[in-house]
C-alpha cells in the first residue's frame, strides 16, 4: 500500500471508534477521515463480545459522564436501531437484594436511578417480584422497565455503513506499528503501510493506552485486562428467567456481579465472572502474552489495586475453575437453578483504566492535546452510551484541534 494522507485517523474499530468517525464525518464533511483495525473485521473485541444489553444508567454516579451519557445513549440507542431495523427488545430488568444490607443498597440504587433521570423505576416487595420472575430468589428487587437488549456488532456495522456513505474509509487488517509526530503532522506507521495525518483520535480499547505512548504520551493510567466467562442456560431452565435479572452490586468495584441476560432471538446467558486476562485478548483460560503479562506486573498501579482487591479476586478466580462456586452465586438470584441447567458458553476481555495508586477508574476517560485525543476509559456502559460518547469525542476533537463544524474549508490543515 502506498502512503496515504488523511485529515484524521481513528485508530479502533469498535463500537466507540466508528461512532466517533461517523458523527466527526457527518460534522466535518471537508475533511479526509479513516479508520484504521489491527483485527481483519471491526467490533471484534469488546464490540462484539459482550451480553448486548442496553443498559438503563441507574448504577452510576449521579453527574458522572457514565451516567449522563449512558441514560441519554440508551434512549438513542433504542430509537436508532429501530430507525435502521436492527434486532433490539426492549424488556426490562429487575434487581434482586438477597439480604437486609442489600436492601439498604438497594434504596440507594433507587435514589440515584431518580437523581440520573431514569423513569419508571419502581421498588417491588416479595411478591410483585415473583409475579415477574417467579423463579427468582431475594427479599426485595428495583425494577428497571426501559432496559434492553440489542446486537451491538450489528449497530457497529451500520455506524461503518454510515461512514463510508459520508466519505470516510474503514482499513482493517491495519495493525499500528509506530506513530512518529513531525512538527504539525504525524505519521502513523502500520504493517500494511505509513499513514500520514494531522490529527489522531486513540480509541484502541484494550490497546489505549500502549497507542497513547506510542505518541509519547505519558498516560496516568494502565489498561488491566479482565476477562468474563459467560454460561448459558439449558433449553430446560430456560423458564426460570423472563427479563434480565440482576444482583445488588458492590459499590465498591465497576463490576455488576453474575446475573441472567436473555438473549436477543432466544436463550439465556449466565455471567460474567471478572477474572484478570494474561493477554490483552485473552479470551481463554490458558491464553498468554509474555509481553502483555510484563507490562501489567511492572505496572506498580497493578499490585497496589491486587492488594486492595485480592478477596474479591481470588473469588473471582474460585468461581472461574469451580463451577459449582459459579452455581451458588446464580443461585442467590434463581434458587431453583441446577449445575446441569449450565452450559460453557462465549466470553469477553474488559479493558479496565488503573490509576498508579491502584485505583480502578470509575467514570469515562478521555485526554487530549493540539493534535491527538486519546480515549483511555470506556468500559461499559460504553456501548449503550456509544452515540453520544462518539459525539462528545467528535466535539472535543473538534475545540482541542481548531476545526470548525460544516463545510469550512479553511478548517482543512493537510
């Protein structure tokens, strides 16, 4: 491939990189756009290995960008893919408080789902909860009507279909090797060829930060792997879940606990655990990256944040070799569940920022300068949130770069 110049380069093809490109695309039509994935497809990570829920916004701080964005996205996310045709129920969730300090949580949760705007959400007793899900466990539960399930690599589709229909080009199989800056331009070196441009937005997921340094960057935080194993339920024990069901989760952590999803079509997956992942896409127990393990374990951030958190971690682990922990814990929610109601099933690897003081960043986490901006936190609810994070980065790129909206051409620095 020869050397080709654009305005501006995404690097990531998943979910938050091509909606950044299709609204920066939509908003700066005067300008050459690409997106370049190492992986031969988008949405081949994080994008495309996740449970497909629309989540409502309920569990995060009030104020914060994750719950601004992720109540706002839902709404946008539900009218999109029923504007373009994409598979999407709407079905509610409920969750379940198992024990008296659960339910304390629980009202806090309800709290905070009316200060983020969530509307519908109701307390149930006992009783309403059993004529919802008459299989479920649990003293109390907050039902949650709006949140759904859709097929996020269908949505990051149409978003790359919508790009390319504005000019933009998509370059898979476009591993980024180097990124090199020369006074005002910087070149973006790959295994297929040199890309030369003005601005760079990082929205490399699980490799943020390693891109971030390649532009010499010194990022105060660390991508930590984590994987999440997922089972599903045996056509037979289908019936014992009708919407989605969750657990109270520890506010202590930014994992949501084990909990049932039904399935856009039909079935009903059983997940995620979150155990750390000794590669980057470490999608098996067994998968290593000698490199990707350095650079974690040389990471101070790393073992402070195992020291805060081994209890936790080494349930985590106890849960991933034993299937019958991982039982026990589905149980608090359905009691009536069996280990042969479970079947092994997909997982996924969640890209988790880490401060240097072993903190686990909380919120959506973006930094930028004159001619990059790097997205080095966006877990979920990244996907449900993904419209207007993408527009929030189109705009930031936008102020930090000089560019003005439209068909300005003077805007047009290459």
């Amino acid at each position: 491939m020869p050397d080709e110049r654009f305005d501006i380069v995404v690097i990531g093809g998943g979910i938050v990189g091509l909606s950044v490109a299709m609204q920066a695309a939509r908003r700066l039509p005067q300008l050459r756009i690409a997106v370049i994935e190492k992986e031969p497809d988008i949405a081949r990570h994080q994008s495309g290995h996740n449970s497909g829920v629309i989540h409502s916004g309920i569990y995060y701080k009030p104020g914060s960008l994750k719950a601004r964005m992720c109540v706002d996205g839902a709404a946008e996310m539900i009218e999109f893919c029923r504007h373009h045709g994409i598979p999407h129920r709407v079905c509610g969730k409920v969750i379940i408080a198992t024990n008296d300090k659960e339910v304390t949580r629980l009202e806090q949760l309800f709290c905070r789902g009316q200060s983020n705007g969530i509307s519908g959400i109701t307390l149930l007793n006992r009783d309403a909860l059993r004529a919802i899900e008459p299989h479920a466990g649990g003293v109390r539960a907050l039902r949650v009507p709006g949140t759904g399930i859709t097929d996020y690599v269908a949505v990051c589709r149409k978003y790359a279909e919508l790009f390319l229909a504005n000019g933009g080009q998509v370059l898979t199989a476009t591993e980024v090797t180097n990124i090199v800056r020369r006074g005002k331009e910087t070149v973006v070196e790959t295994r297929v060829g040199i890309f030369k441009t003005s601005y760079v937005i990082n929205c490399a997921g699980l490799h943020s930060d390693r891109i971030s340094r390649m532009c010499g960057q010194h990022p105060d935080v660390a991508i930590i792997p984590f994987r999440g194993e997922y089972y599903e339920l045996a056509p037979q024990a289908q019936k014992l879940v009708q919407t989605l069901i969750y657990p109270v989760p520890d506010p202590s952590l930014p994992f949501l606990g084990v909990h049932f999803t039904i399935q856009k079509q039909s079935g009903v997956e059983a997940g995620p655990n979150a155990v750390l992942a000794f590669k980057r896409e470490g999608y098996r127990r067994g998968s290593l990256k000698i490199s990707h393990t350095a650079e974690m374990f040389t990471y101070s951030g790393f073992w402070r944040m195992a020291l805060k958190n081994w209890q936790t971690g080494f349930g985590e682990f106890y849960r991933s070799f034993n299937k019958a922990g991982f039982v026990r814990a589905l149980r608090q929610l359905v009691p009536e569940l069996k280990p042969g109601d479970l079947r092994p099933a997909g997982s996924g690897v969640r890209a988790q920022a880490v401060r240097r003081d072993g903190n686990l960043v909380d919120d959506f986490y973006f930094k930028g300068d004159e001619n990059m901006l790097h997205v080095l936190n966006v877990p979920s609810p990244a996907a449900t949130a993904s419209l207007p994070i993408g527009r929030a980065i189109a705009i930031m790129a936008e102020q930090n770069f000089g560019l003005k909206p439209g068909g300005d051409k003077a805007a047009r620095s290459t």
